[in-house]
C-alpha cells in the first residue's frame, strides 16, 4: 500500500530559499540547490519549490536555477510560481519537473486548468488554493501570494477544480503557515469531504503527530512540509531535515 | 550508449539527469534513421494510450524501425511508465494497438473502496526474477508510480516484480531483450538507480 507523501516545500524568493510565518517575515534559509541536494541524500517522496515572487513581480518562471534544482533531484518535483500559460508549463516540465502548481493564474484564467490538464494529464497538475480567516472569521481564498482577496468559498472552489481537471490541491492555511502549532484540520477536512483528488495540507506543521492528526483526521493525501525541515525548532536555526522512516510509521 | 526515444510524450529531461548521474551516456533522439544505429532503447512515456501510439506512429519510418530494433536485432529495450505499457497489445484506455512486443494487455485498475486512482506516490516492487536487470535489487525497495492503468501479462514468467495497490500487478515485466517498469526508475533515488544502471550493463 502507498505511504503519505511528505513533501518538503521550499520557497524560492530571488534566487534564496526563505520562509515565511503567515506569508510574511521572511528568513533566510539557503541556496536552493545546495538545500535540495541534501534533499535529495534524506531521499525525501517528493519535492515542491514554490516562487513567492513571480507572480508578484510578473517574472516568468526562473528556469535557470530550476534547471540546477532539478539536476540534483531523483525524486518527483513540483514547481509553482507566475505559470500563466500552457508554454510556460511546458518549459517546466522539459526540464525535468513531474508536476506544476498554479494558484493566482488558475483563479484568473480557470480554462487554463482544463487546457494544461488536456495536454500533461491532471496527475501533472496541482492547483494551490490559500485560504484566509477575515475580520469575520469567514474563510476564504486568497490570491497573488496571499495579498488579494477574492470571494471564493474553498469548498466550491476545490469542487471546480477537480471538475476542470485539477490532480491534486495544495490547500495551504495562510493563518497558520510558519506557525508549528498545527493545520487547520477544519478546512482540510471540509475540503477532502467534498472532493476526491487528492488533497496536500500545508501550513502549521510543528511534529509528527500533527501531520498524524491531518492524515488520520482531516483525511489529507500528502502533508507539505516547511519550518518542520528547515529549522531545528520554532525560533531556531537552519538546519535541513527530515522525520525518519521510523517515526513516519505511525501515520501509515 | 543509451538511446531516449523522444516521440513527443514523456519527462526525457528526468531521464538523461539519471544517466548522467549514474556516468552512462543517454542521448534523446527523434529521428529514425540515427534510432537505426541505436545500441540501447529507453521507450519513455507520460500521458494516453492513444495519443502516444499515434505520435509514434505519425513520424514516418518510426514504427518499422522500434520494431525491427527490438524483434530482428533484438538489443535491449527498457519501456518505462505508460512506455511500458506501448510493450502490450492493447489497452483499456484507448483503441489503438500497442507495439505487442510482450504477449499482454493494459487494463484500467478496479474500483476499489478507499483507492485512489491514479496509483500515485511510493510504493513497494517486490521482485521475483532472477533477470539481470534485478542484479542487487533489495527485497521491499520503494519506487515512484504514477498511474491509472496497469499491464496484465499472459506468462506469469514474464514477471519481473510484483506491487500491491488492491490488486497484485506486475511492476516489471521482461522478455528476452525487452523490458518494461510501470515506475519511475529516473524519480525513484538510488533504487530506481540501481535498475538504470542494470539496464546499461545488459
């Protein structure tokens, strides 16, 4: 039987690796390709390289270093970030990435899921939706990196999805991203109710029984991982890791 | 010398990252007439059934010479993921024939309680051969699958090793000088590694 995917995510911000607490405070992490190297030598089940700022600043994906990324990779990689077109993916996926992501453009242009879906199969295809808490306690999803509010419920807006064709969904709480106290098992759950693509929680992983907790409660397919293989612990230093074989057995 | 048929489908970038990790030498090549002179074939392959069968067979010269490679001067030919499944005659996915190279059928997984398709992620090839490309290959390795469709063999003999996903299918398969594996050896760490590595060494 198939073992949860736990799928280091790493952020990409000009050339550095980063990550975030709610989408912002950025610290430094390292060099990408160095960091998934070592990835790489803790054979990790897959791997997601998300870049915060290529949507924002309008970049095409930076192909360059995805390039090199790829090259110290034998295991699957995603890749998301500023993909607005079906040639765009395409450059993605020659280079040697099994998956894309797309989140700002897939609420923009939804035909895009159809169109990529089309050509690559819905196995090739992620689509992240990041949700928010408002001043009214409502949840909804946010684009642009977490900066632009739209008006899309997360549940319906996964079930469009899968009906155009998405694989898989990234759903990432924004609230609790960069936290370590946990995901939002409520959001998770609601949407792995009502969809039957796999589902990938992101945001709040601090320890192995909350990636439990998600598995087993909120029903997740794979759980993506960022503080929890970046740091040694909340408020410490770098240090890229990952949970043993051993320890991951429980979740199974 | 390793050739990667590029027929338009497939993740050959993966693929030639591998070789060159592993030191084999692997170019990709589209062209017939230099596939003529091929030593080794790797058969790649992501997406349908159908729409892989009609690009090979949509280059001119392309289907007599895979077929002559692999059935005249039988060199050793490794089909992988839905490259594995162009080996068989014929799949549930599409109406097209397969190449036929392997007495078998591709067939679409069962609905099952609880499993999701496509069968995607690590899983478990146990082998069951004593094929050269199963040299050092260690009981309970784990492999990448991603896939909706599985290939059901006509000679259990064919077998090269058995997965588990509801059902027990054959992962790898192999036949004289042609081989196939549902999973991805090029995204599957040093375990995929190691059947790449037997695969130059046939």
């Amino acid at each position: 039987m198939l073992r949860t995917r736990i799928i280091p995510t790493l952020l990409l911000r000009n050339e550095s690796l980063v990550k975030t607490v709610q989408f912002r405070k950025f610290s430094y992490v390292g060099d990408p390709t160095n960091t998934v190297r070592i990835f790489n030598e803790l054979e990790v089940d897959e791997l997601m390289i998300l870049d915060i700022n290529a949507t924002k600043n309008n970049n095409q994906p930076n192909l360059k270093v995805l390039k090199e990324i790829a090259n110290e990779c034998f295991m699957p990689i995603a890749y998301g970030g500023g993909i607005r077109s079906l040639n765009q993916a395409k450059a993605v996926f020659d280079i040697g990435y099994e998956k894309i992501v797309i989140n700002t453009h897939s609420i923009v242009n939804p035909e895009l899921i159809e169109e990529i879906a089309k050509h690559y199969g819905s196995q090739a295809l992620i689509i992240s939706i990041d949700v928010k808490k408002n001043i009214f306690g409502l949840k909804t999803v946010r684009s642009n990196g977490g900066s632009k509010k739209t008006n899309l419920e997360p549940v319906k807006w996964a079930m469009e999805i899968e009906k155009r064709g998405g694989g898989e969904i990234l759903l990432t709480s924004i609230d609790n991203e960069g936290t370590w106290n946990g995901f939002d098992l409520e959001l998770i759950k609601s949407v792995t109710d009502a969809v039957t693509i796999p589902v990938i929680a992101h945001g709040g992983a601090g320890c192995i029984e909350h990636i439990e907790q998600v598995v087993k409660k909120s029903n997740a397919s794979a759980v993506a991982l960022g503080s929890m293989v970046v740091f040694q612990k909340k408020g410490k230093g770098v240090l890229v890791n990952f949970p043993e074989s051993s320890k991951l057995e429980i979740i199974k | 010398m390793i050739t990667v048929i590029n027929y338009g489908m497939g993740n050959l970038g993966s693929l030639i990252n591998m070789f060159k990790r592993i030191g084999v030498k692997a170019a990709i090549e589209s062209d017939p007439e230099i596939i003529k002179k091929a030593e080794k074939i790797v058969l790649p392959g992501v997406g349908a059934f159908d729409s892989a069968m009609s690009c090979i067979n949509k280059v001119p010269g392309m289907i007599e010479t895979l077929n002559h490679k692999a059935l005249v001067e039988k060199i050793p030919i490794l089909g992988v993921c839905l490259g594995m499944q162009l080996l068989t005659r014929c799949s549930e996915e599409g109406n097209l024939p397969g190449l036929g190279w392997i007495p078998a059928s591709t067939l679409r997984f069962p609905k099952h309680q609880g499993l999701k398709v496509p069968h995607m992620g690590w899983n478990i090839a146990r082998p069951n051969s004593t094929s050269k490309l199963m040299l050092n290959i260690i009981d309970e390795s784990r492999y990448y699958f991603v896939h909706s469709y599985y290939v059901l063999i006509d000679e259990q003999s064919n077998s090269l090793m058995k997965t588990n996903y509801g059902i027990e299918f054959d992962s790898a398969i192999g036949l004289q000088n042609i081989y196939g594996v549902q999973f991805h050896p090029e995204k599957s760490h040093r375990f995929g590694m190691q059947i790449l590595q037997n695969f130059a060494k046939l």
